[in-house]
C-alpha cells in the first residue's frame, strides 16, 4: 500500500547503512537505525490505540529519536502535532483541547502537570527526554518493530502546526502529504541538494523550518546531518568545516558574525548558507558575504505554506530581497481594497497559490474561507512589492503579527495576559526592531485607577503563562494609549515611538 510521504523520504532508505544524523563526534544513526526505530514506536503508538488521522502531540527537545517519533507517525498514518518546547502547561492546554489528540508525548520534567490535562481529553501520555529516555522508549522496546505501513494518499493529513495570527485563537495549519513532499522535492531541485551533502542543522523541529524544510529536504536526498540540540556558537564553529549546507535564522548569523573565529577558511568547503523564518538585514547579508565570500540565499515561507520563494541558486541572490516564486508556486500583489493586480514596485498584499499551501485551519472552516480566494490564492497577509527585475522584497505586515527570533508571536495573547493583572488598566504589545531577534515584543502599559505598575510582577506573571520568546524584553508605562476617532489603539504610533528601543 502507498503511504506518499513514508514511501519518498524513508521506505527508499531501509536498507541504507549511510549515516543520516550525527549526534556529536561518537554518536551517530544511520538510516536503517532511524527507520527500525521508527518502527517501535509504530508499534506502540497503534498499542496506545493511535490509528491513522488520530493526532499525537508531541512537545520534547530535539532528539535523534524525535525525528524517529515523526517517522512513526507517518508510518502509522497519524497526524503529527509538534509543539513549541517553551509553551507553558496553560498553553500546551488550548492545543490539546483543541485537536484532541490520541497520544501526547512530551519530557519527564512536564510530565506531572500535563498529565491531568491529557486525561481530561482521554489522551495517553509517554514520556521522551533529550537523551532518548522515558516511557516511550522502554514500553517500545519491548515490542516487535510494526511492519505495516498505513496507506496514505496525497490528500490525507501528515501534520498540524499551530500558527499565530494576530487576534482570535491559535490556528491548527493543516498539511497533507503533497503539501509537504511536493515543497520538498522542489527545495531539493532548486538548491541541488544531493546525498554528498553535510547539513548543519541546529533548528529546532517542532517548526516548519527545522522539520520540514531541513530535515525533510536531506531524507529525500539521502544526505547527513550535523543534529545539533540547538544553535551555538561554539558548536557552529568547531562543524563548520565538517558541513556543505547550513539553514538558520538571522540570528545565527548575527551571532557568528560576532565571532573573531569566522573567515572565508573556515568555511571554505561550504556549498550554501540559508536564512528564513524572519526578515534578514541587508547590512547582515553584505558583511557575512565580506567576511567569508558566500552570499545568503534569503527565501521565504510560512507555517501554512512551507516554502513560497527564494533567491536563486544559480544567480545573483540580492540582499533585502526574498528572490523569486518557487517552481510550481503563483504569487501576485494584491491591492487590499480594490482585489486588483499591482504593478511594478507598488505595495500590497502577498497572494500565494501551489501544491505547497495548506489544505485549511484545524476546524475553523469559516477562517479558512476568510483567507482562500475563489481562485485558490492564499492570502499570507504579508506586504510586499515586487521590482522591475522580478525580485520580491518583503516589506512589512497588513497584522500585527510579531516575528521574533524566527518565532511568531501575536499581540493579543500576550495584552490578555497583562490585562489580566491587577495593576494594569488595558495594555498594547508592538514589536521593535531588535539587532539579535529581528523584532523583539515591546509592551505598553496603562496603570488601572489608583495604583502604580509593580513591572517585576508583571513580569513574574508575564513568565508564569506565557514561552519566553513571547514575553515582552521591554516595558513601557503610559497614562493612555492613542486611539483614533473610533477608539482604536494607534499602533503605527506606538510602533514609531518604540523604534529606538534596542538600538
């Protein structure tokens, strides 16, 4: 039976003794390791009761034998559900609540108070640490690895990613399998990936960057990677000569630039570097290129869409730009009120239309109708214009949606959170350009009647409920907010009052 993305990135490797990732300079999993492994935890996902279309949440650090896990659910035909490790037990809650999963597995340390929350929605809970330990690893090894593949169609769901808007609720992307491979054998195609090369991979993967883009991108080649449990200086430094590709974010630039050890010997032996998930400065690429002699490719996706555009590979890759549409993708600009074609150089709205865009929102079919036109263009909300030579410069946002860190972070659930506390009378989050971070959270605070802001505790609160890269890196406290003649917070104003702020 055909299961599309099992059959492309993993069946063709089961015999394949090639190292698939490196662990650190001892360690190591080779592809037939990965697929055997993957095969366990099959089998104990279905004794869990786990069957194709059923979600398994899984919130753990980055591991040899996550990527297994993900392996595991496309073989058992479940829906892979990766969620931020920083997301507190409260909002681990809303998702669990909202795509009610059969399996959550998550590390030993959130075991004790995501537990009560899992049950309440009848779901398993197994464990799954950083080192490969816990309750998923020993219950599956006493298993026979599982032998059947569930059959999956282009059209069947292969995960949900939870994206940030900019109001409302966190919504469930919904990725089929021909959203995921079709994107995956265009990257392969477009940047000449091939089984020789070496990926420098210290993304995270509970994100469509580090799982989809990176890690899919090297099984359907057949290449290695360097699995790093996360970016560091240090370690990007000392693998650097070992790796051909390297994907990041502005920040992993910024940081390595930085670095007195960085020069053109270090990575004379690399074939590309890639930045995504956040707008990378011009002033950035243009050093890193003086430095080392090697031009980013700067390319752009989104959680709902995967990978849209990208400078080319062959060709010039243009700093502030975000290159062309991808194979296979239509893009256009489109003027908000009037639902016209721009031309050259004028700005508007980003509309994108492929095999690659998401099949819609996790059980919100009004939202998805929102955001489809009638032709099947999505609108990404982004705006942006496009140059006489055809290049798409990316220019700003139609929401107030905040990237920070390559992150997405929507104002309104950090202001419910402040809101809630007893000192602060209405609150406005706005991003600030940050020289690490891209765009940092900025919060302005209106004191409630009578009391003056204790900022520590607000930020004691702000860190009880919310991720760290969603909590505010500075504070303002104003006596009111500008609002317009219909009593709409300004936030252009604020915005234009914060831009300083880390600079």
């Amino acid at each position: 039976m055909a299961n599309v993305l099992y059959d492309a990135l993993l069946a063709v490797h089961k015999t394949n003794d090639k190292t698939f990732l490196r662990l650190n300079d001892q360690q190591q999993i080779s592809y037939r390791d990965l697929i055997t492994l993957a095969a366990t935890y099959s089998a104990l996902l279905t004794a869990l009761g786990a069957k194709a279309n059923d979600r398994v949440a899984v919130q753990v650090d980055k591991s040899a034998e996550a990527i297994a896990l993900y392996a595991a659910c496309l073989q058992t035909g479940c829906v892979f559900l990766p969620l931020n490790t920083a997301y507190t037990a409260s909002e681990v809650e809303y998702f669990i609540s909202d795509a009610k999963p059969t399996v959550l597995v998550c590390d030993n340390r959130a075991e004790q108070s995501l537990t009560p929350i899992a049950e309440s929605q009848n779901c398993s809970v197994v464990t799954l640490n950083a080192d490969g330990s816990g309750s998923l690893q020993q219950r599956a090894s006493e298993l026979a690895p599982a032998t059947r593949v569930q059959e999956r169609g282009d059209d069947d769901l292969a995960a949900i990613l939870y994206t940030s808007g900019t109001t409302g609720r966190s919504k469930g992307a919904m990725l089929s399998h021909r959203n995921l491979l079709s994107n995956t054998i265009t990257l392969v195609d477009y940047w000449q990936i091939t089984d020789a090369d070496v990926l420098l991979h210290g993304l995270p993967i509970y994100h469509t960057h580090g799982l989809f883009v990176a890690t899919n991108t090297m099984l359907k080649a057949g290449a290695s990677c360097i699995f790093l449990p996360a970016y560091n200086t240090d370690d990007f430094i000392k693998y650097l000569p070992q790796a051909t590709v390297m994907m990041g974010v502005p920040t992993f630039y910024t940081r390595l630039l930085a670095d007195d050890r960085l020069n053109k010997t270090l990575v004379s032996q690399m074939r590309l570097f890639i930045s995504g998930s956040a707008p990378l400065l011009a002033e950035t690429h243009e050093a890193f290129e003086q430095l080392t002699g090697h031009r980013i490719l700067e390319r752009y996706g989104m959680t709902e869409t995967n990978m849209n555009t990208s400078n080319p590979y062959s060709g010039e890759r243009r700093a502030g730009t975000v290159g062309f549409a991808l194979p296979g993708v239509d893009v256009r600009i489109v003027d908000p009120e009037t639902n016209n074609i721009l031309s050259t150089d004028e700005i508007g709205v980003l509309e994108v239309r492929g095999e690659n865009v998401f099949k819609g929102y996790w059980q919100m079919p009004e939202k998805t109708a929102q955001e489809f036109k009638p032709d099947g263009f999505f609108i990404t909300g982004d705006l942006a214009r496009q140059d006489s030579n055809g290049y798409l410069h990316i220019v700003g946002r139609d929401k107030d949606l905040i990237i920070s860190g390559g992150f997405n972070v929507y104002p309104k659930e950090i202001e419910l959170v402040l809101d809630d506390h007893t000192d602060i009378l209405e609150s406005a989050v706005v991003a600030a350009p940050h020289p690490d971070f891209g765009e940092a959270v900025v919060a302005v605070l209106v004191p409630a009647e009578g009391r003056t802001i204790d900022l520590d505790s607000v930020k004691v609160a702000a860190a009880e409920r919310l991720a760290k890269f969603k909590q505010p890196k500075k504070y303002i406290v104003l006596n009111t907010l500008p609002r317009n003649t219909m009593g709409k917070v300004q936030k252009n104003i604020l915005r234009d009052q914060v831009l300083d702020s880390f600079t």
